[in-house]
C-alpha cells in the first residue's frame, strides 16, 4: 500500500540514477540500507535468484575505507528507504567506517575534500526510527524531506509469555535452566518478568540507550539533556528536528542529488564488484608472472555466523549456521598454511549445541598451541555458544552494542500428552533400555530422568564456566557473579574484564597482526578461509558436481556464472581461468534442468602439456 510505496522512495531515486561503472571522476557513492547487511558474502545461489542480495559488511566497510583516498570519488549518500534497522553493534561498526572516512577528509586540503550525507524520506514512519537515527547521526550532513518523521523515540523490549495459553492447548512445558539469568524459556515456563528477568533486561535497556543517546550528543555536538529531551518528545516532524539540531537541511532526495552539482551516483555494491576484480587482476598478473601467491604473510579471516550445530551443516540452504565440522576444517586450513601468521575469528551467534562449541572452542586452543595468535571479533551477537567458543581466543574484541555474555545452559523440551488425550491421539512403544524411552516428547521426564539430565546439565555450566575462568583470568567466585545466564553488553563486559577491547572488525585484524609482530604499515589484508569462490572456481566446482552450495543446476545457472566470469575480462581473469581450467583436468557433469528433463552437460579439456 501507501506506506510502502513512500518506504522506497529515498533509495529508488538513487537507484535509477546509479551508474554501472565507475566513472573517472567525480562519482559520489550510494550507501542504500535497505538492502540487508551480512557478515558473509551471499552465495552464489543467492546472488542468482534474489534480484537484491544482502551485501557483505565486511565488504560496505573496506569500500567506505578505499573510497575516502579515491581521487574518483567525491563522496558518499546513504539512504534508507524503509524501515530496516541494522543491529546496535553494525551501526556502530558502520559508524565508525565513516567517521574515519570523515577523519581523512580532514587531513586534505579542502579542494579534494569528500562528504558524507545521510539522506532519508523519512526515520521511521512506523513510529521507530531510533536505529536508523543512530547511523545517520555519524555522517557530515543529516536530510529528510518535508513530510518526513525523526521517530528517535528510544528503546523498548517487549516480551510475551504464553503460559497459560500452553496450559489451555494442553502443551507442558519442561525446562532446566543454569541458572536464574538464563531466561530463554521464560515465555514459555513463566506469566511475567522473574525478578532475575527484569534485572538483566533493565541493564541491557540502559547500557543500550546510554550508547545511542550519547553517540548521538557527541556526533551532532548536543548536550546529552537535549537529545534526552528529542527522545521524549518523539516523534518529531521535519521543521522540529531541524530546531532542535537533529537534522540539517530539509530536502527530497533528488534536492540532496542537486547539491552534488551533478556528480554520477554509483551502488556501492558496483563499486565493492570494481574494486573485488581489480584485486584479481592484480593476482592473475602475479600469478602469470610465476610470482607464488601463497607465500605472503596472511591472517586469516573465519566467519561464524548463525546457530551453533554439529557436523557438516547444511550449505545449500543458505541459512546461516555455525557447524562445528566445517569451522573445524576451515581453522585447520588456516593452520597447516605456512603463510598465515595469524587468525581472526568473526563470531556472530546466540549460541546453540554445547558440543559443537566446545569443538570449535578446542581448534581455537590447537591452532594457538601452535604458536599462531587468534582473536575473536564478536558482531551483533556472541553469546551463550558464542562466548563459549571465544574462551579459545587470546584476545576478545566486541563493539559497545554487542550481546554478549549468557554463561549458562538450558535444557528442556515440550510434552503433548494432555494435547493428544484431547486430540484423541494414542501412543504406544517398545523400547530395550530403560531410557531409551526418555526423549518421546509424550509424557514428562519422571523424577529420576529429570535427575539425570540436571545432573548432566551442571556438568556442562561447570565445563563452560571453568573455560571461562582459565580464559579471563579469573577466579571461581568472579566468574559465578558474571555467569549464570547474564547477558551483557559489550560496554559492560570491557568493564567486568570478559572482552578485551571495544571495536570492529578492523580493530581485531590490527591486534592480531601485534600479536603476530608484524608491523603496522605491513599489515596484510584478511584472507578469507575457507577461500571465497571466484566465478571460475563455481564453474569448475560444477562441472565437478562438488559445489556444495547446489544440488542440481538449473539450464539459467550456468550461462549467468560464465557471465560473470567473462564480463570485463582482463588479465586477471584469463589467468585465473587458465588455472582453474588447468586444475579441472578432465571434467564430466550430468546436470538438471530447471524442468523435469535432464540435460547432459559434458565439457573434456586436455590440458596443455
């Protein structure tokens, strides 16, 4: 309807202006966060069959990095374009990108100085915008038009409980928990905020909206009592904001266009592609010339994000998880290769299987026993699983917003016996064992099962505790004051010494590199492990019938990837085809259709002797 059509506006004008290569002067680079933000890179799938895939953050940040040095770039828009808010702890990462890009500026003369605007049809028409708000203070200039809102209303965690619902449904249920703080079953075991409950969600409320009220004081040069004061009075129309000095100008989007006297608009995600295959070429041209591309220094970057399970996972779903056999192959990857001297572990999970994190945590200790320094960079979220695995790093690095913390275990489950007695649902079983029977989720865990599984479940809280306490350095009685479920934020846990220090990504790549005794101005980039896939490695994994991304190809799937792979081609990518197809040697694959008609695809190559 009406709300979304006027959602999309800010971003669309930009859209249809943008240009699809980078011109050679003058260009002013569109931020639009409508479009999702990701720590890994979409697949290739995901690419292929979503006309707009979330960007890599990893990517937006190194981007705004290049371009505040780019002789090309004049400077940067950011739109919103609808009401998606990224995490605390991204618009903290983002912010600090163009803050620094901002820093740059101000080393130069002004002739070649770049801007930063944030510009938005609206922050918040929904009524929240706090989020929003909060990036866009960090830009140079701040734009919304007329019939805009500044929806800077503050923060709120509403939570529900379905107790007596699950009573009246005939639903039971059980759930051991370690302890009070661990509050995930709540909704289901509880009527209303447990004292322990309230607390911690109070705690995290006022650490949160601190950052978000002092940031944005700081960032726009108000007193922290005014922007208290535009919080309480929220939300405000355009002419107010501007007033109070939360906006500057009040302009449509195509008005903000006009001030950059012209310049050409170009995605940044064109401008992310642009700079990605220019990295190639640069490697092709080494790899052509004999050049070794393995025996440069390294630090290696492993990505974990999502659910914490153990095996394999499952890859093409495109859902993201953390398996603990794959995290383990990626680290003992970067381990075995000589040219990596240190490892960043990026951790974004609420947590999930104790095992698998134990796992992961365990080829964190094996990979710095031999004598590589790991450090763990926590995104949105690192907690329960997720702090649980960072306890193998030598160093902790968190954003302020950052969730972290939650040092417990829950267990428990839900029993249908009343629901199916209403229903008029039997059961019945044979069982060898005498718990065999303990997970039919029919009847509740009698008085001896319940035992067994508390008394399994303290084992585990001691096990995560006890690396904890080895980690951090402390003592029993400190860690039991932090743990038993507490969720912290990053802020607070740099204060009760559970993370080591405040910053991004970025941040944790420089410490790494300290720890590695490599020296600041010799700093190598982060190499992604496992190696992200180029178009031509996709193209080879196909025919090989070993992408593990995709279980059949589709008759569209594989023109669009050699598309990719031959647009623009240069030295770069006729080297790396030349490898890849060299590598491939002899390649056979039976692919499907998109219909129910097989078609053989068969490709032989002999490579030249």
């Amino acid at each position: 309807g009406f709300i979304t059509a006027t959602g999309i506006a800010g971003s669309s004008y930009l859209m249809y202006q943008q240009e699809k290569k980078i011109p050679n002067q003058g260009v002013v680079l569109h931020l639009d966060l409508s479009i999702p933000l990701r720590e890994k890179h979409p697949t290739p799938w995901q690419v292929l069959t979503n006309p707009r895939p979330p960007l890599a953050l990893r990517s937006v940040i190194r981007a705004i990095e290049k371009a505040s040095t780019d002789d090309k770039v004049k400077g940067i828009i950011c739109t919103f374009g609808s009401d998606l808010s990224p995490a605390p702890a991204v618009s903290q990462e983002l912010a600090s990108a163009i803050m620094k890009f901002r820093e740059v500026q101000h080393n130069q003369s002004q002739e070649v100085q770049r801007f930063a605007w944030a510009s938005a049809d609206t922050f918040g028409e929904s009524m929240q915008g706090t989020g929003q708000y909060y990036l866009a203070s960090a830009f140079d200039k701040v734009y919304m038009q007329p019939s805009g809102r500044v929806g800077l209303i503050g923060l709120s965690f509403p939570s529900y409980f379905y107790k007596k619902l699950m009573e009246k449904i005939g639903i039971e249920p059980q759930f051991f928990t370690f302890y009070e703080y661990k509050n995930a079953a709540n909704q289901y075991t509880q009527e209303k905020f447990t004292p322990a409950h309230r607390e911690q969600m109070e705690k995290l409320c006022d650490s949160l909206f601190s950052q978000i009220v002092s940031g944005i004081a700081e960032r726009r040069k108000l007193p922290v009592d005014i922007v208290k004061k535009a919080v309480d009075q929220a939300s405000m129309d355009a002419k107010e904001a501007q007033d109070l000095g939360l906006i500057d100008g009040i302009m449509y989007p195509d008005q903000v266009h006009e001030l950059t006297e012209g310049s050409k608009i170009l995605g940044i995600k064109t401008y992310i592609e642009q700079m990605e295959k220019a990295e190639k070429k640069t490697a092709g041209w080494s790899a052509l010339q004999g050049k070794e591309k393995n025996t440069k220094p390294k630090i290696a970057l492993i990505t974990a994000q999502g659910p914490i399970i153990r095996g394999m996972g499952n890859p093409g779903s495109g859902d993201p998880e953390i398996p603990s056999e794959r995290m383990k192959i990626a680290l003992r990857a970067a381990t075995s290769d000589e040219s990596v001297k240190a490892i960043v572990v990026r951790v974004d999970s609420p947590g999930g299987s104790a095992v698998a994190s134990d796992s992961i945590r365990r080829e964190l200790e094996r990979a710095r026993e031999r004598g590589l320094p790991v450090v763990v960079s926590m995104g949105s979220v690192a907690a329960s699983g997720g702090y649980y695995i960072a306890t193998g790093a030598d160093k902790i690095v968190a954003q302020p917003g950052t969730i972290t913390g939650s040092i417990g275990v829950i267990a428990g489950r839900f029993t249908f016996s009343k629901l199916m007695q209403e229903l008029g649902v039997g059961f019945d079983h044979v069982s060898r064992g005498q718990e065999a029977s303990t997970l039919h989720p029919v009847h509740p865990w009698n008085e001896q099962q319940a035992k067994k599984i508390e008394e399994q479940m303290t084992k585990v809280y001691l096990d995560f505790t006890g690396h904890v306490q080895k980690a951090r350095k402390l003592t029993e009685k400190q860690v039991d004051a932090l743990a038993r479920g507490r969720v912290w934020t990053g802020q607070q846990a740099k204060e009760l010494s559970l993370v080591d220090e405040l910053g991004g990504l970025n941040h944790a790549h420089s410490i790494a590199g300290r720890l590695a005794g490599i020296e600041p101005q010799n700093l190598p980039q982060l190499v992604d492990f496992p190696k992200k896939k180029s178009p031509t490695e996709q193209v080879v994994a196909v025919l090989q019938g070993t992408d593990e991304n995709a279980a059949t190809v589709s008759e569209n799937a594989m023109p669009s990837l050699l598309h990719q792979l031959l647009e623009g081609s240069g030295v770069g990518e006729i080297a790396e085809l030349w490898m890849g197809l060299v590598q491939a040697g002899n390649l056979t694959r039976k692919a499907r259709a998109s219909t129910k008609e097989q078609i053989s695809l068969e490709m032989e190559f002999e490579p030249p002797q």
